[in-house]
C-alpha cells in the first residue's frame, strides 16, 4: 500500500494495495484491539483508525493465505497459521482475532504513524482534481518510496518469478493521459519494478505510458493494484486494461524504463497527431460481428469495408484475422508513409483496424482519421489479445506474435506461415545465426538439420566465415535482403497481403518496448 492512500475513505478498501472487499469484517467480536491506542491519537487521526484497524487485520490475513495454483482471482482460497490449515474466512478471522491481536495492534500502530506522517499529502490528494498536475498531486521527487507497495508480510521467494509455487506471467498494457513529469514517473517505475523484481520494458512520454513487465503472479498482481490506485492513473486505467499471459520475468533479459516523445513509436509529434482523436472502439465481441459481417459478403474486394493490421509483416506473417490487409512494412514508424502512399485505398472506405493490444490503432486510427478519406474508422478494443481471450477459434488465424523472448503466444492450433526454405507450414521464429545480422527467420526443424539458419544464402555464407573485430556480437548490420526489400509498400488492390521472406527482426530500439 502506498503511504499516501486516502485513510479519509474510511471502510473504502478499494484504496489499499491488497483489495479484500470480501473480507467479512462486520461482527464486532472479531477485531478487539488495546483501546489505548485510539485513546492516545489526536481528534483528525482517530477517524483513521477504523480503516487502518480493517488493514491491518486484512494485511495479516493475507501473510497466512495458502499459495495455488489457480488464479489469484479465484474465490476458493486456503489459509495456515499455527500449524493449523482453516478452509473458510470466518474461522482464519476468528483465529487471528483471538490469537493474534498482539500482532494485529502492532500492524494497525505502524499503519497509523505512517498515514500521520503523510496526512497533508492525503488530503491534497483528495481535495485536488485528478487532473491536475504531477507537482500537485505526488509527493517530491526523493519521496518515490512513497509510492512502492509493502511487501515485507510476503516470502521473498514469492516475490521472484520462478521461486515460488506458482508460474510466473507477463503484463502488457497501456494508458494514454497527459503527464508534466514523465521523469518522475520514470524514476518510480523503475524502483517499483525493481521493488518487485519485475523486468521488462516500459516507455513514458508526456501522452502517457505503455509497458510490458514479467514477474512472478504475486509482483504482477501488486503491480496492477498500485498502478489503479494511482492518483495519475487510477480514473483512466481499470483492471480489464491489463492483458495476461504465461510467462515471468525470464521472458525479458533486463529491465529498461525510460522516457521518449512518444509511448509507441509512429515517428510523428503527438502535438501533431493526438491519441485524443481516435477511431470509435469497438469490443472483442462488435469487433468479431463487424468481420463476420465483412467476410460474408461475396465480393470482399469491392467492399466498403478494410480489414486492416496495423503490425509489422514479421507479426501478422504468423498470425492475423481472415480477409485482412496486412501492410508489408517493418516498423510501425513506416505507417503513416504507408497510408499517404495509398490513401486513395482508403477513400470511402470503412476501415477496421486492429493490432497487438489496441495501443498502435489508438495513434494509426488517429492519422487515419486527419487525412479526412475515410468514411469511418474503428479500433478492436484491447487488440488481439483481448480478441483471443474471448474468441480463441475466431476469426484471428495462427499465433500471436509478442516482443520479448518468447516470440509467440498460442491460442489456437492453425499455422498458417511456412518455412522460408522448404514451404512446409511452420511459425516459430528463431534469430539468424549469423551475429551481426538480428533478422527473424522461419526455418523448420529438418531445413535447421541441413545447416539453413540464416535469413537468407548470402547471410548464411557470411556467418561461416569466421567474424573479427571485439564487437561482432553486439553489431548489428542490414542484410542484403534487407535491403531489397521496399521500404513502403504500395498496393495495387485491397487483396489480403501475406508478409514475404525472408523476416527482418523488430528493431528493439524503434519499436520500443513490445508494440501493442
């Protein structure tokens, strides 16, 4: 919990770090505490005392929760203390109350002397419109501790992905808002990261941010709880927001936060075009309506209707929705050239788009929209992922492609790419092997046994000679296919565009931390 969360709420547990709204906490006898200590506080903080008494009690019982497998959502839940094991909530409270008030006083003690101490901020933050800015709503910059979680009622195994009984998994999520001081937020998400040993990637612009952050099940659950408890974020972000998979912090190599012009990079000002003026969204179950309707017609090319991906060709060659188009380009940044070069496609047209995780259609719709061609322009809400969630043998074909060490997640069976040398279907990406080069190549399990490794037979000539030079494995350098490659492509119908190899990998640096 955050030192600064509102104690005024009172009974509003919605404000603590750990929610435990379905703590049953309305018979009396189960909280008797030492009344010394509410006799010896003055008259502003013993109005506090109800909420950190509740706190303190919950805190406690959470410490004795029973790790499982399933989600931490799941309502069936097991608590052991004293070497007893208590199934129901109304006898683990029981427990606590008649033999652990000790503890419980302690907690509640603690929990007082640290709203005191940040009382003044409190009531700013209460009085103060969400809006306003980070100066008058955060404590100062050397406060960011302020605004870590407590964790030291959790093991520390349960805190490192890969320690504890449970599987690690991966965030990805974003939020669009206005920030004055991204560099404060950045410094925060870094130690809040760090605090949890969460690694990943998070971008901070003043537009907002966008991060994708692996841990064990427990960081990434605090995670979520004290971003929606923000006062910059908690009016614009909701749980849902948040898309989930199976994974942990082994999925990214480091962690790297950082402040940029913009939280996806489309290589245009957000002054200029802004995440204010989007496409209308549509949610996974419109979405799935909208392109039912769209494939039924006869005559899919001379529809009013555009399928459009926005990823990258390496993405949607491994995955994407029936009758799409999807843009041969390599970066996001190339978008906005891709649509001025074939705006006359989009005139009068209905224009569906849809990417990772919605983040790159909330810019694209935007651009799409200034150029005034378009009839409509509308957005899949939560992007595939959230599609997937929903409908996992829908309309979106093959896997999903992510940007860290995994490559892909899968929610179906269908393939629907093949390896770049003997055509047989295939969709797991694996790096050349030739160093210097960083392209994605697909390459089935027998071609990789006749040595084709490479994206291509020049790239693989050039890594059987042997490198020189003390930085040949971090230098990176554009292969000759490459290079023939068109950097824009133009379109000469609205056919479905099927990425051709060879694959180019994601530029790390450009793209960002994983486009969603």
């Amino acid at each position: 919990m955050p030192s600064s969360t509102s104690p005024d709420q009172g009974d509003d547990l919605e404000t603590c770090i750990l929610r435990f709204s379905d703590l049953d906490l309305k018979d009396p006898s189960l909280l008797n505490p030492s009344s010394s200590l509410k006799a010896e506080l003055d008259g502003s903080m013993k109005k506090k005392y109800s909420f950190a008494k509740k706190k303190a009690f919950a805190l406690f019982v959470k410490t004795k929760e029973v790790p499982t497998k399933r989600s931490f959502e799941c309502k069936e839940k097991s608590w052991k203390c004293c070497q007893q094991l208590f199934t129901d909530r109304t006898s683990i409270h029981r427990h606590v109350a008649t033999q652990h008030a000790d503890e419980v006083y302690h907690q509640t003690a603690s929990i007082l002397k640290q709203l005191a101490v940040t009382l003044s901020t409190s009531k700013s933050l209460l009085s103060a419109d969400e809006k306003n800015s980070l100066k008058e709503c955060l404590p100062p910059s050397h406060e960011v501790s302020a605004w870590l979680p407590d964790i030291t009622c959790f093991n520390p195994d349960e805190l490192i992905s890969g320690q504890g009984s449970e599987e690690g998994e991966v965030l990805l999520y974003y939020c669009y808002r206005d920030l004055e001081d991204p560099h404060w937020i950045c410094a925060w998400q870094t130690a809040l990261c760090q605090h949890l040993h969460l690694t990943g990637k998070i971008r901070i612009a003043t537009e907002g941010i966008n991060g994708t952050v692996g841990g064990s099940k427990l960081a990434t659950r605090l995670y979520v709880e004290i971003m929606l408890s923000f006062p910059l974020f908690k009016e614009d972000l909701s749980k849902d927001d948040f898309k989930t998979s199976r994974g942990g912090a082994h999925c990214f190599p480091e962690l790297r936060v950082g402040v940029f012009e913009e939280i996806v990079p489309m290589g245009i000002s957000p002054s200029k075009i802004s995440y204010k003026k989007p496409g209308v969204h549509l949610s996974p179950g419109e979405f799935h309506k909208e392109v039912a309707k769209f494939l039924s017609q006869a005559n899919q090319e001379r529809s009013d209707t555009i399928l459009l991906d926005c990823r990258n060709f390496y993405e949607s060659k491994i995955g994407r929705f029936q009758g799409c188009l999807a843009p041969d380009i390599r970066k996001f940044s190339y978008f906005p050239s891709y649509v001025d070069k074939n705006l006359e496609l989009f005139r009068e047209k209905r224009v569906l788009m849809y990417c990772t995780g919605g983040i790159r259609c909330e810019r694209g719709s935007a651009y799409l929209k200034a150029k005034g061609v378009c009839k409509e322009v509308f957005q899949l809400k939560g992007g595939i992922h959230k599609y997937l969630e929903e409908f996992p043998d829908g309309f979106y074909k093959g896997k999903l492609f992510v940007f860290d060490e995994r490559y892909a997640l899968s929610y179906n069976s269908d393939v629907v790419s093949e390896c770049s040398y003997c055509g047989a279907l295939w969709d797991q990406y694996k790096l050349c092997s030739t160093p210097q080069c960083r392209q994605l190549i697909l390459t089935c399990p027998a071609c990789q046994g006749q040595g084709f490794t490479a994206c291509c037979v020049t790239c693989q000539d050039k890594g059987s000679r042997k490198a020189s030079g003390p930085t040949q494995d971090s230098f990176k350098e554009e292969c000759e296919c490459t290079a023939r490659r068109p950097r824009i492509p133009v379109e000469l119908s609205q056919h479905v565009r099927q990425p051709v190899s060879p694959e180019p990998g994601p530029d790390a640096a450009e793209d960002g931390p994983r486009l969603v």
